[in-house]
C-alpha cells in the first residue's frame, strides 16, 4: 500500500482535469489515488480499474453498466476518468489495467496514438480476432500498455476487446495531451512536420471610391493588415502628367508604379499605383485623399482609391507595367505575371489609362477574368479615359487590357502579396506555431442500448443465445459525458465568468451511430479531426461524428472595438444538440438525451458578455470609457489614474463638477452632478479596475 509521502509525490506531478460533467467524486478519486507518477524515462503511468455497476438513468430505469475507475473498489465510472498527459510529459504513457469483476478479458486501445499492438484470435479451424491487443484475464487479470512519443490532441480510449459489447457497456473515456499550458496543438501536431494554415486572400474591403483632382474623403474600413491603393490618371496635351505626392489625413503614400507614354509631348497619358500600410491608415488624422503635381496647365487628373485587407506589411506590393503606342486603332496593353512574381492568394491590380484623339467613350476590355474595381469611366473633353480592376491570383496571370480608338496609353499593374499564413488562430494571442484555448470542455457522446445490457448483464449475448448479435441495435438512452439530459438538473457549462474569451470544444463519439452536434446561435473553427490539425481552419456551427472520431472546434467571443458599441458576442445559454434529434429523448420522452448547454457569463447582465465587459460588476451598457484606461466610467473614479481611487481624486472631481468633463462624468449622462458623487463613494480607497 502506497504511503502518505507517495501521494503527496505523485500529487506534484499530476496534471488532473476533468472537464466532462465535473463529478466531484471523480475528481477527489483522481487526486487520491489515480497514482500517476514518472518512470526513469518520465512517461505518464496510470492505474487503471474495471468493474461493473449499475447506473440510474432518467425515470428510474437502471441498467448494468461496465466502467473504468481510479481504485479495486471503485467508484467505476461512464465515462472513465480523463486522463490528461501534462504537456511537458512527451515520453510516453503507460497504463496498468487492472479486471477487477468484468467476465470476460478486457483491454486498452488509443486510436490515433502509435504502440505495438499484439492481436488475440479465438481458437478454431478459422479462428477470429477477439482483441486488437493483448488483455487483461477475465474477472481478476493485469496488463500493461504503452505508448511512446504520444501526438498532441484529442483521444478516445477504450477496450479493444469484443468490440461490439465492451465500449457500449461503458469501457471507454478521453485521453488528452495539449502541446502546451492551454496550447490544443502545434503547427507541426498530428501532421506533416512544418504544416500550417493556409494563407490568407488579398481580400478587397469596403467600395472603390474616385474623384476629381486633388482629391476626396476615403473613410478606411475595418480590417486586418489594410492597403490604401491608390490609382492616378492624368492626359494632357505638351505637359507633363505625372503625380509629385498623394497623401492620406496628411500621411505621403509611397509610389510603388508609375507608367506613361509622350510625357511633356503632345498626347501624353499617366497611369501611377500609389500605396499606404496598415500602421499610417491606423495613425492617419483623417480619411482626406490629396494629390499633388507641379503642372497643372492643360492637364486633367483623375484618382481612383480601394482599401484591401490581408496584405504582407514587410513586403506589401510588387509592380511592372506597359507603356502604350501611339495608334489610332485598337491597340492592347498588356503584362504578363508568372513564377515567383504571383503567388496563391494575392491580388493583381491594373491601372489603365489612356489619351484618346476621338470623342466619345473609349472602350475597355480587360482578359483572363480581370473584374473591374468600379465603373469604366471617361470624359470626352479633353480626351481622358481610365479603368481599374483586380483579379485574385490562382496561378500564372496576363494582366490584359484592349482598348480601342486609343491614341497613346499606359498600364501599370501592382501584385498586393498576401500575408504570412496564421500559426494561430487569427486574432488571437499565443506563442508562434500554437492554437491557444483559455478554458475546454470534453463532450464524450454515447448511447445506451438497454436490452443488450440486460443480456450481457445475464451472460444471454452471443452464439446460441437470445441475442446473438448487436444487428439490431437499438439505443433507448443518448448521453453526452455519461449523461442523458434532464432539465433543471443537468449544469450548464460555463464561459467567461473570469475573462475567458476561447473555449475549446472536444467532441469526442464512443458510441456506435454516427451523431451532428450543433452550436446553436454560435459559430466554431474546427481546428482538428483525429488528433491532425485541418490544413485550414473551416467556421461551422454544427460538425458529423462518426463512431470512434474526435474533432476539436474553439468558440471565440468578439469584443466591440470602441465604446458604445456592443459586443459582437451576446451572453446567454447556447445549445449543444444533436441535429440527427432521434437521440434528444430519454426512452422516446422529450426532452432528453444529446443536449447540453454552453453558458456565456454576463455577470451584471448589461448585454455585454463578462469577457468584454470594462465593469464586470456594474450594469453600463454604454461601456463608456472617457480617458480609454480598459475600465469604464461607471466603475473608474480613479482621475489621475495613480491605480486607486483617493482624495487626490476627490478634489479633481469637485473641480470638474457642474461641468461637462467626461472624465468625471462617470453616468455619461453629460454632466458632473450630484448622480456622479455615488459612484465616488462606492470606488473610494479601491484600485481601478472593472470589477
């Protein structure tokens, strides 16, 4: 028998987390006695025991059940307990099985993880597997099973033995290993060494916007690595017709292409692709497009502008371009991009302008499936025409324009390379080449077929007896995590309550059917399927669950970007149900069965989630945040923001009242009044902070 000191031993190296239906018994087993501790080589060890039980279930009905538990005299659980591989522990895993009542030879299997598997095979003239692996005898047998250089991930385990009886009887659980603190994976987890998601598109954002020289308000939309672009056309008789500077709210873009034909000559033409990166649309004091030039005699300029997310900031555009002929026939303008020039995910931009001798409108043709941006526009008088367009790159491009009746004419084309692909999941904080989590939830899916436990129970399944086979499975109980779902008793599982924003659901199926479950009124990235990241991450809201399959999906809350704006995430109660429906009752009772709820934590219900909330405890639906500190008027007396609120702050306050300074105007009803002075009282002598 283990001694105290060993369990306080085994107690410091433990990584115990149960996060299916949370049973207290469980989790007070583990810490006592599921002896977990390091071999010379530091792999995990576990005990592990079988036995059988019988389990209530919904209306009273009981039904014999085998399970796994942390000690010989149980408790013995559906599901096992989780055995959770602390991230720091890549050595392996070795689990003692002990039989300590089931009557027949049982075993451990780890789909997904790699160890030397010994089958056994029934005797016979033609004998038959009975186990993928070796097993532990009949009623009081051992055996020891081990697993080296274990993936990160999401597992099931279960008996490998009589598959068609034992993991429907209950001999089954999770198994988890993280790549590290709260990290689901590494790039290179559970797949081919350096894999990491797909890059993302150079994506337009926002409309195309032109105007008359000098110029005209852009207003930059929301997004992520932004490019301002900006295109210039300008024709012109015997004067120059390039751009000197473009700005944007007083900031000088960069030019990155300027092609023109005759220029200072008569029937000149201009087509310049100017640009400005994500950090000077952020700091810019306006959305002012303003363009300059040094001749502005007999010349007409037009600009054109697009904002586009999704754009490599260290290496943002790559250009050529095509001065045109003079002609007076249809001519074609044309650039030819391949090879390292255009990668997947990019996108072409084209400039066309051209000086035409006719009056009249000019026509544009543009190939190989170029979309124009806006409009094709044109002016008769003096004879300026211009088009721009994009097309994202799949391959090889030409970037062709034809245009006919064109005196002279210029092309410049820009290629807007993508950004670097994500290593994490996009807009979330983490260590380079990991998908972070702040809290996760095991959903173990099962069912319950009661006559085949009745007949194993009474030794009447197999060959010659009542029930000879599970053909003719029929599941009167559906759970998730060992549970069938009943009102008002089963626990919601709760998000956000201290500021986490990502929630990782491991879906995992033990059962025999194949089952949906869907996040109603919620959207998931799946991350993973069988322990193997996804080559891209895929936003769904419901998921198919073959028998045996594990798939990891993280729900992440949105927070508004400034004050008075609500949260894109909305608290409340989120459904987890299987869309199959046949398994929402218990026994043919409604409702029941594969249903649980995700719970998003609004802990002063102001409708903004508790994560996004800048006074957690204080009702402020406005999340008014006047010196914009993270912490909200209606809980920030903190004036001078020295971290506590004093008589420092006392004395600014009495400064500011009767005015209108919304620092101290803590309501944000306009004024610093008398309904002000409570929310100085209660903060007094606290830190500032949202709480």
């Amino acid at each position: 028998m283990r001694s105290l000191r060993d369990y306080l031993r085994m107690a410091q190296r433990m990584e115990i987390r149960n996060v299916g239906m949370r049973q207290l018994n469980i989790l007070i087993l583990a810490l006592a006695s599921l002896c977990f501790w390091g071999s010379a080589a530091n792999a995990l060890e576990v005990d592990l025991y079988a036995g059988p039980f019988t389990k209530e279930m919904p209306g009273g009905v009981n039904v014999p059940m085998w399970g796994f538990g942390s000690a010989a005299d149980g408790p013995f659980t559906v599901p096992g307990p989780v055995l959770h591989v602390p991230h720091d522990d890549d050595e392996g895993l070795t689990i003692h099985l002990y039989n300590v009542g089931i009557p027949e030879p049982i075993s451990i299997v780890i789909p997904g993880q790699y160890t030397e598997m010994s089958p056994v095979f029934d005797g016979g003239t033609l004998p038959r597997m009975r186990s993928l692996t070796h097993e532990a005898a009949a009623g009081t047998g051992t055996a020891t099973y081990t697993w080296t250089n274990l993936r990160h991930g999401t597992y099931l385990y279960h008996s490998g033995s009589h598959l068609t009886v034992q993991p429907q009887m209950g001999l089954y659980g999770a198994m988890i290993h993280d790549a590290g603190q709260n990290k689901a994976y590494s790039v290179e987890s559970g797949g081919t060494p350096g894999q990491t998601f797909p890059v993302p598109d150079v994506e337009q954002i926002g409309d195309w916007k032109d105007g008359d020289y000098p110029g005209y308000a852009h207003a930059a939309p929301a997004g992520d690595d932004r490019l301002l672009v900006v295109m210039a056309h300008a024709e012109a008789n015997d004067s120059a017709t390039d751009f000197s500077g473009i700005t944007y709210g007083g900031i000088e873009l960069t030019q990155a292409e300027e092609r023109h034909q005759n220029q200072g000559s008569s029937w000149s033409a201009t087509s310049e692709i100017w640009y400005l990166k994500e950090a000077d649309i952020a700091t810019a004091s306006s959305a002012q497009i303003v363009a300059n030039a040094t001749t502005t005699g007999g010349v007409t300029r037009k600009i054109s502008s697009v904002f586009y997310s999704g754009v490599d900031q260290g290496n943002p555009i790559a250009t050529t371009g095509h001065d045109g002929e003079n002609a007076n026939n249809e001519q074609t303008l044309s650039v030819t991009l391949s090879g390292p020039d255009l990668d997947l995910g990019d996108r072409v931009v084209a400039n066309a302008t051209i000086r035409t001798d006719q009056t009249g409108s000019a026509a544009f043709t543009w190939k190989n499936d170029f979309v124009t941006i806006g409009e094709h526009v044109g002016w008769s008088s003096p004879y300026l025409y211009y088009s721009d367009a994009s097309i994202l790159a799949t391959g090889n491009e030409v970037a062709a324009v034809v245009v006919a009746n064109n005196g002279v004419g210029a092309l410049a084309v820009a290629v807007l390379n993508h950004a670097a692909a994500p290593t994490a999941i996009p807009d979330e904080p983490g260590e380079t080449g990991t998908i972070d989590y702040d809290q996760d939830v095991v959903l173990l899916y099962s069912e319950i077929d009661v006559a085949l436990h009745n007949a194993v129970n009474a030794n009447d399944f197999g060959t010659g007896k009542s029930m000879t086979s599970a053909i003719h499975y029929a599941p009167k109980y559906f759970l998730i995590n060992g549970e069938a779902y009943q009102k008002g008793i089963t626990p919601n599982y709760k998000m956000g309550e201290d500021g986490e924003k990502r929630l990782l659901l491991r879906f995992i199926n033990a059962g025999q059917l194949p089952h949906v479950p869907t996040l109603l009124g919620q959207y998931m990235n799946l991350i993973a399927e069988d322990g193997f990241t996804l080559p891209f991450l895929k936003e769904q809201y419901s998921i198919f669950l073959p028998s045996g399959k594990t798939t990891d999906g993280l729900v992440t809350l949105t927070c508004s970007e400034g004050p008075g704006e609500p949260a894109d995430s909305l608290a409340g109660r989120y459904p987890v149900y299987d869309r199959r429906l046949t398994s929402q009752t218990n026994a043919g009772t409604h409702a029941g069965g594969m249903l649980a709820f995700i719970e998003i934590s609004d802990l002063d219900e102001d409708s903004v989630v508790t994560p996004c909330d800048n006074c957690t405890n204080i009702s402020n639906t406005n999340q008014l945040d006047a010196d914009a500190d993270g912490f909200g008027n209606a809980c920030d007396a903190d004036l001078n923001n020295d971290g506590i609120t004093n008589f420092s702050d006392v004395g600014s306050f009495v400064s500011a009242f009767g005015t209108s300074d919304p620092n101290a105007d803590f309501n944000g009803d306009g004024m610093v009044n008398y309904s002000d002075v409570a929310t100085l009282i209660n903060e007094f002598g606290t830190a500032a902070g949202p709480e």
